[in-house]
C-alpha cells in the first residue's frame, strides 16, 4: 500500500487510476467503523475512467493508530489527505460511518467536493446497545452479530467469513470509539445546507441502517438523488458490487458534463 504524512499522522490507502480521464473528479472512498479500504470491491475501486483514492483510516487496516473520536475529527483528517494529494475538487463516497464523515465533510468543506456518495447512512444513526457497551468485553459474539446484521439472508457464507475475519482485525477499543463517534454524530436539521450534488445508495434489506434513514437524506437534502436497492443489506456494495459500481459511474458522469 501507499503511504503519505499527514501532520503526525501516517496514512495507508490504495490508489488507483491516477491520470485518467482528467475532465473527471476524483473519487475518495472511506470505509465504516472498525473496516478498511477493502470493504470498498474490486469494481468500486477500479471504477473505469476515474482516479480512485480508497483510504484506511487511522487506526484502521494499515493505517496506525490513534484513530479519531469524532465524526468530524474523521473528516479533518480526510481533508488534510486531499490536502496532500492535490486534490482540490473530488467525490466523497462513504459507506455507514464513511457515509456519516461524507455528510460532515459537505457542510464543513462543501467548495472541496464535486459530490457526495452516501451510502447506508443517516443523518442520525444510532448504535445498537449491545454493540456500544459489549463489543469490548464480548468482541468474539459482537463482531459475529454485526456480520449477522450487515448482510442479505441470501449472502454466501463465505463472504460473511472473509468480513467477519476482516472486522476481528480491528482493535476492540477502537471499534468501540468508532460506535461512540456514530452515536454522537446528529446533522438532522443541518441537511438542507447540503449544497452538493449527493448520491445516496441504501441495500431494501439493510437492518443496520434502514431504508427510512436514506428516504430523509433523500427529503431533506436539496439535490440528492436515491436509490434503493434490491436483495441487500447493508453491506451492499459488497453484495451488489455491480450495481453500485454503475450508479455511481453514471453520478459522476452527470458530474463531469
């Protein structure tokens, strides 16, 4: 993986694409809590005729800790990444808690983005209480009820397998940080001042974060666009890498004319 400093922060993240297609934005990729970047599939990664950034954020996958306490800590640090990578003007996709940082990141550094991609998310997203206060103590069970809860009945076991073993990575207390930050994070009567064209994906399925919680993003955000899909969860683009791939290709396409 690739490296870059930031401050006193060093930052893991794949890139790919670089030089291709300059006439369109970049795309910055930021995976939920307690993942990395590989949360993202190989046809979200290597989206044709975009530069792809998909970043492990710190304390996550390569990325060493600290990590941060906040939601909008988190976006400092995405920022300050665009910062060194020279990338003025980009997409912002982000999956659960990533989708979270997204929304943060459009109302503290809206002139930055060309879009948002906000994918199985909410305005206010509330952390179950089983895995707030167990998932340090019970990391063994917690971890397994998240995949539980993250996936289509229909998903193959292994996949399952391949996140679970994924998700036990991460260190207990950081993906209890993590939650802690969701939990906090409220930006519910600030989405109207989202000024940026904004893509939200939600899996019919998702148990995590439901449908209704993308429906108000939907409502509430001046220029968004919604799209439901089908035999997901919440994982979904993992269980629908195709589809997702798509809808977000066509966004910034529409971007770019």
């Amino acid at each position: 993986m690739e490296t870059i400093v930031l401050g006193n922060r060093t930052l893991a993240f794949r890139s790919y694409g670089r030089h291709v297609a300059p006439e369109r934005p970049p795309l910055v990729l930021v995976h939920g809590a307690g993942g990395n970047h590989l949360i993202w599939p190989p046809q979200v990664r290597r989206l044709p005729r975009t530069a792809v950034y998909a970043l492990d954020l710190p304390g996550h996958g390569a990325s060493p800790p600290p990590s941060c306490a906040t939601i909008s800590a988190y976006s400092e640090v995405i920022r300050d990444f665009a910062d060194a990578l020279e990338l003025p003007y980009f997409v912002l996709a982000g999956h659960s808690m990533g989708g979270a940082i997204a929304l943060d990141f459009a109302l503290a550094y809206g002139y930055r983005l060309a879009g948002i991609v906000v994918i199985g998310a909410g305005a206010r997203m509330k952390v179950s209480p089983i895995f707030l206060n167990g998932v340090v103590e019970n990391f063994m069970h917690v971890t397994a009820k998240i995949v539980e809860y993250s996936y289509h009945p229909s998903t193959p076991a292994q996949e399952k397998e391949r996140y679970l073993q994924r998700l036990r990575e991460t260190d207990p207390e950081i993906l209890q940080k993590d939650f802690l930050a969701v939990e906090a994070f409220d930006v519910t009567d600030r989405l109207e001042s989202i000024s940026v064209p904004t893509l939200i994906l939600c899996g019919q399925e998702d148990r995590m974060t439901p449908p209704s919680l993308s429906q108000l993003l939907h409502r509430c955000i001046p220029n968004s666009q919604l799209h439901v899909i089908p035999n997901a969860g919440h994982n979904v683009m993992i269980e629908q890498p195709e589809l997702v791939a798509a809808y977000i290709d066509e966004f910034i396409t529409q971007l770019s004319t």
